[in-house]
C-alpha cells in the first residue's frame, strides 16, 4: 500500500529499503493509530537529518493530497479510514469560554499537580485522577480534558494550560532561497529612501533627457546615492502550534534576513505570547535573551516592529498572572500586558502577521483581543504587502482590523 509512497519520498530524500521495511513492522505491530503518529513515526525513521524535514513535510503533504491520483478507491478509502482514525478532538460545546473565565483556578491547579507528583508511583492510562494518558484526568496527554494540564505528549484538544516539559524547538532557517523571491519583492515595498554621501551615481534617465534638450551635446546628471534607512525588528512565535507554519515562516525569515535591504536587522523568539523575555533563538535558552524593558529601551519607535505567530493560546495566557504555558515560568504581568506596551511603544510602526486566514465571522478569543490592539495581517504575499504599505504610511487611510473591532472590550 506504501510503496508508491517510499518512492515518491526516495525522489526527493536518501531513504532506503530497510528504513522502509523498518516502518512496515511499525505499521504491522500497530504502533500507529492516526495520521500525526504516522506522520512523526515516517519522519523519524526516514529523515536522517534534520536538515531533511523541510522536503519531507512538503513530500508527505503534496504525496497524501494527491493520493485520489495514485490509489484506485477501495485502497484510498482504507488509507484515509486509517490515518483519519481518533484525529479529530470532539467540539468544545458553546458558553465553554464564559465557563472557563469563571470556574478556572490556574493557582490551584498547580497545587494539585504538585502534590500527586509526591504521592504517584507507577503510570496510569485511562484514568480520572493520577497524571496519565487517554483518560479524562487534567494531568497527562492524550486525554479529553479541555481544563487540563498537558505532561509530555503532543497536542490534542489544543487546549491544555502548561507544559511540564522542557521543549526544545529548531530554530527558523536563514539560507531558505526557494520561493522567497515574492516574499522579498513584498518587503520592498516598505522603504523610506535618503540621500547619502557624495553625488557620485549615474542618473541614466536624466541625462539622456538632458542631452536630448541639449540637441544632442552629453550632459552627465550625477546625483547622490539614496539607501533605504528602515530599520526592522522581527519577532517569531516557534513550537505548539505555529509548528505547521515552520515552513512559511522559514520563508519570511529567510527573505528578510537574506536582504541587504534594511538599515539595521533584528531577529527574536517567543512562544504563544510575549512575556518579560525574548530569546536569541527557538530553545529559549535563558542566557541568550533579552529583557523585555531592555528591548524596549534598545530599540526606539523609529525601528519597523513585525509579529509572526498564530495568535492561538488557552485565554489565561493573555489575561492571567502566572498564566504562561511552561509550569514553571511564573510571569507576573499577564501577556496583554507586554502586548500593548508593543503597541504604546512602536505605535503605528508596528504589524502582526498571522499564517491562519483571519476570518472575522470566527475569530478566537485571544486572536481576536491581540488584532484588536495591533494591527493582524494575513501572512500571504498580498498580506505583507498590505503590512508594509502600513508601516510605510504609518497607518493612514488605512483600515485594519484595530477599526474592525474598534469597542471591542474584553
């Protein structure tokens, strides 16, 4: 059933016969049960380098969209029915948020957390109490508690409140050149061009008006050269959810890294929101950051700021004091905090751009809170055109979704 796959991937990647047998057996002894297992578990024992993981999630997702190409239907039915199997999270049911804001205690649940740590002593699946998997229990992974802290594991309702974990997250890559070449045409359009040194550049199109008003006698024009002085800051929300995106945003920054473009270049990470640190790179390595109130102070509100992240965080994230998604990051202002301090700070120099299409008739609590201080773009080629032209303008005449939710209270 997968052999056309292993061939579609060893056109693109070094894979070999006994790797793919290795995942047949996997496959045999039922070590799969969805499509993001198989997903991971082919990429684990197919990619021999990280470096790899960019054409494999490009092979897989262009291999698997196609795949009504490829199979006659009885056996495209049998793969879809298996990789389709459990993938889904049931749908949180209406008034759950207004529920949440009122009943949830974030401090007491870390308490609690706390204390079956100490008493715990063996594993557990498909429980209600002890920190386990696949059961109902707010601690654990793979369960259906949407009030829960996650413990290892992926995702699966998206909804779990911390990360007992320490997670590590690859840093976004600068020497993507495949497909950056719109990307960067769109980021020129934000430019602020000055006169610099001496008049030493060649205009071609005036002096060949001058010499044809001369009746032919050459008349050189020289002018000074003239330097794009934006000054641009980019900020990447990496890991969780925005791992889908890796790609896309690879693309940005690369483009933007890669162009001689800016007067001054600047690169930080986050997770899911912004608190008192930024980080040099995805690990988040404490000794490689800044502080929040130096980053400020740092840059000014002349640089350029631009935002990438999906915007997708449990409410308390935004709204809470210790509410931060890592169990033992204590934050004491909560991230709407740091948010408008962005937008007081940089004014109308600063962009958000968001690789989930805004649709406003469904728009998440926090996606909908963030756009409605910072202006939110789409992260399309059109999207960043449209982000550019804002800073370039400083947002005038311009209708963004700050207008749209203008009132919006929360």
């Amino acid at each position: 059933m997968f052999i056309d796959y292993f061939y579609y991937l060893k056109e693109r990647l070094p894979v070999s016969i006994t790797e793919y047998m290795t995942l047949m057996e996997a496959l045999d002894k039922g070590l799969i049960h969805n499509m993001v297992q198989f997903y991971y578990v082919s990429r684990s024992i197919l990619c021999k380098n990280e470096h790899h993981f960019d054409i494999y999630d490009i092979a897989f997702a262009n291999f698997f969209k196609d795949a009504s190409l490829k199979f006659p239907d009885e056996i495209k039915q049998q793969i879809w029915d298996w990789l389709e199997k459990d993938l889904n999270p049931p749908e949180l049911p209406d008034g759950f948020q207004e529920f949440l804001n009122q009943h949830f205690d974030l401090e007491e649940l870390q308490k609690h957390f706390e204390e079956l740590l100490k008493k715990q002593d063996d594993e557990h699946n498909f429980g209600h109490h002890w920190i386990g998997t696949q059961g109902d229990s707010r601690f654990g992974h793979s369960g259906q508690n949407p009030m829960g802290m996650r413990v290892g594991g992926g995702s699966g309702l998206r909804m779990a409140v911390q990360i007992a974990q320490k997670r590590i997250f690859q840093d976004y890559r600068k020497d993507i050149v495949l497909d950056t070449r719109q990307i960067k045409v769109a980021l020129k359009r934000l430019r602020k061009l000055e006169e610099i040194g001496k008049q030493d550049e060649l205009n071609m199109d005036k002096t060949i008006d001058k010499t044809a008003k001369n009746g032919g006698d050459i008349e050189i024009v020289f002018e000074k050269r003239r330097k794009n002085n934006v000054k641009l800051i980019l900020l990447m929300d990496v890991g969780g959810s925005m791992t889908p995106y890796a790609h896309l945003v690879n693309l940005l920054f690369s483009a933007a890294n890669n162009m001689s473009h800016w007067k001054d270049f600047k690169h930080y990470y986050f997770h899911n929101c912004i608190y008192e640190s930024l980080y040099l790179n995805a690990q988040r390595n404490p000794d490689e950051a800044i502080e929040f109130d130096e980053f400020l102070k740092k840059y000014d509100h002349k640089y350029k700021l631009v935002v990438v992240g999906d915007a997708a965080m449990a409410s308390w994230e935004l709204s809470e004091r210790f509410g931060s998604i890592y169990y033992y990051h204590r934050n004491e202002m909560p991230g709407i905090y740091y948010i408008k301090e962005l937008a007081n700070h940089f004014k109308d120099n600063v962009v958000w751009l968001n690789p989930e299409l805004i649709r406003m008739e469904w728009v998440p609590w926090t996606r909908k809170v963030i756009s409605s201080i910072i202006p939110m773009f789409n992260l399309t080629v059109e999207g960043i055109e449209e982000a550019m032209d804002y800073l370039r303008k400083g947002g005038k005449e311009m209708y963004t979704t700050v207008q749209m939710l203008k009132g919006f209270s929360y």
